[in-house]
C-alpha cells in the first residue's frame, strides 16, 4: 500500500491491496474512494492513454440505469446482477425499486471487497443481497440460498452482466456461460449485457494496458458482442454504443475515435 493511503483501515483482511482489482480499478475510473495505490495506477495509465475512458465510465453507469429501468417497465420485478462491482451511485436495486419497492436484487461479484462494500450499502433492504461467487459457475451462483430465497426462477427474470464479460477470456467460453444462465431462465426473462468494443486503434492499446497490469480486458466487435444474444429476441435498437441505446434525449453520434461512446457497447435480449 503506498503511504499516507488513507484506506487502510477500511482494507479487509486477506486481500492484497498491492495487487489491482477490477472492481477498484472501476471505482477509481468514477471518482470513487473505495481504490487503493496500486489500483490507481492502472486507471491513471488508462486515463493517460484515453482521458476519455472516465466519460465511457459514467456513461456505462447512465446506461445501467436505463437499462434496468427498462426492464422494470416490461414488468422485471427480480435482478441477478453478475459482477456487480462496488456501489456506486444509482446502483440496480436503488433503480429498480424506485419504481417498484418490491423488486428484488442479488448482487453477485467474485471480489469479497464488493461484499463487504454492499453489505453496509444493503443493511435494513430485505429484498437486495450481495454474494461473493464466480459466474463462471453458474450452477454454485443458482444454487446459492440468497438466490434461491430472493429470485423465483419460475418467473421472467433479468440478468445483468454490465461490464463483466470483457474481463472474461476467449478460453473460459463468455458465450457458453451466458447460454447457461438464459437456458436457466424462463420466457420472458431479459439479458441485458454491455462490453468493451473494440475500436483499433486505441482500443489496442488500452487492452495491452488492461492485460498487462489486471491481467484481464478484451475488446470485442459488435459482431461478437451480438453473437451472445443468439436465440434471444434482441431489443431496439439491438447492439450499440451505450448512448445510442435508448436515450432519454435524442443524442448526436460522432464517429470520431476520440468519442467515449465508441468504447463500449450494450445490448438487451429477450427469452421467448
Ligand atoms: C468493471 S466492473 C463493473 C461493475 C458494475 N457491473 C458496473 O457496471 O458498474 C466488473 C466487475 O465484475 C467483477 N468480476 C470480474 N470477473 C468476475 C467473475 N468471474 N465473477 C463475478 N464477478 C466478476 C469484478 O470484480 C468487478 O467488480
């Protein structure tokens, strides 16, 4: 930890605070507090490459927001949110209970900071948990009592994977997994996925930067990306940049490579 950090009182036990986190990497790209040292200096060099990246950031978090929203609006009322990070303002069940104080979350992230994180944010809300799995079990984040008491899989639900699934390798199968989770569901269930979107060339660099120092980071095409909602009914306006997907205002595209939105993409996916 480099001195005169002011977190460590905070630091659970065990974690290597030395070593950067995705999950505090993220929270530092926001402005937030909850970083250490070493997580720093990876959003600083990502920064130093792309100053845009922290606009992607916030427009990632204004497109979760949307995003859920939407899904209570076709009458979501249960969230499994997978790789949830630490909160943050708007978090999905903040979102989805606004509109409905009955909607139900389970947080899912495999960094136990984000369990101790959202156990505080969570005190007192019956209807939310926050569990420390690995999506890339499907069957142990399922089977899991918070989930099995919170979520009726018997009803449509909506499967969050908001910025996880580039943090996955080719090798460990994104798509097969997702497949697991929407062959879990029932119809009328959504997936609703956004993704780094590869946009060469500076998109190159910044996943040389994020497989060298976090030792994850890919950036897909849109081609990719959409390939993950085979067999779903894709929503409009399908896979797109995140301010494209359904905003609140009508938005000016750019196609310039300097443009934030070019970073990431998003996508929601119905079962029929
Ligand atoms: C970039 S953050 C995104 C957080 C949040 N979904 C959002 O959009 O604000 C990705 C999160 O996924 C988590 N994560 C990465 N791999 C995971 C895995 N295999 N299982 C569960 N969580 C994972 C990280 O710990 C991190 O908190």
């Amino acid at each position: 930890m480099a001195e005169g950090d002011p977190i460590e009182d905070w630091a659970p036990q065990g974690i290597d605070v030395t070593v950067p986190s995705i999950a505090r990497v993220y929270d530092a790209m926001l402005g937030g507090k909850d970083n250490f040292a070493s997580d720093r200096a990876v959003a600083e060099k990502i920064r130093s490459v792309l100053p845009i990246s922290a606009d992607s950031a916030w427009q990632h978090r204004e497109v979760l927001a949307r995003g859920v929203r939407y899904l209570a609006a076709q009458g979501i009322d249960q969230f499994l949110d997978l790789g949830s990070g630490l909160p943050t303002v708007q978090n999905t069940h903040q979102v989805a209970q606004a509109d409905n104080p009955a909607a139900r979350v389970v947080y899912v992230d495999n960094d136990p900071i984000v369990l101790a994180h959202g156990r505080a944010l969570l005190a007192g809300d019956a209807n939310t948990a926050v569990i420390t799995a690995d999506l890339r079990e499907p069957d142990d984040v399922l089977s899991r009592p918070e989930v099995r008491e919170l979520i009726d899989l018997d009803r449509p639900l909506g499967v969050l994977m908001i910025g996880v699934l580039h943090h996955l390798g080719d090798e460990e199968d994104p798509a097969g997994l997702v497949k697991r989770y929407v062959d879990a569901v029932v119809p009328g269930s959504h997936l609703f996925i956004t993704h780094f979107k590869a946009q060469p060339p500076v998109t190159d660099e910044m996943e040389r930067i994020f497989l060298s120092m976090l030792g994850t980071g890919r950036f897909r095409t849109l081609e990719e990306i959409s390939a993950y909602f085979d067999g779903l009914e894709l929503v409009e306006p399908g896979v797109v940049e995140l301010p494209l997907w359904r905003p609140d205002e009508p938005v000016e595209d750019s196609p310039a490579a300097e443009n934030p939105s070019r970073l990431i993409a998003a996508g929601v996916g119905r079962k029929v």
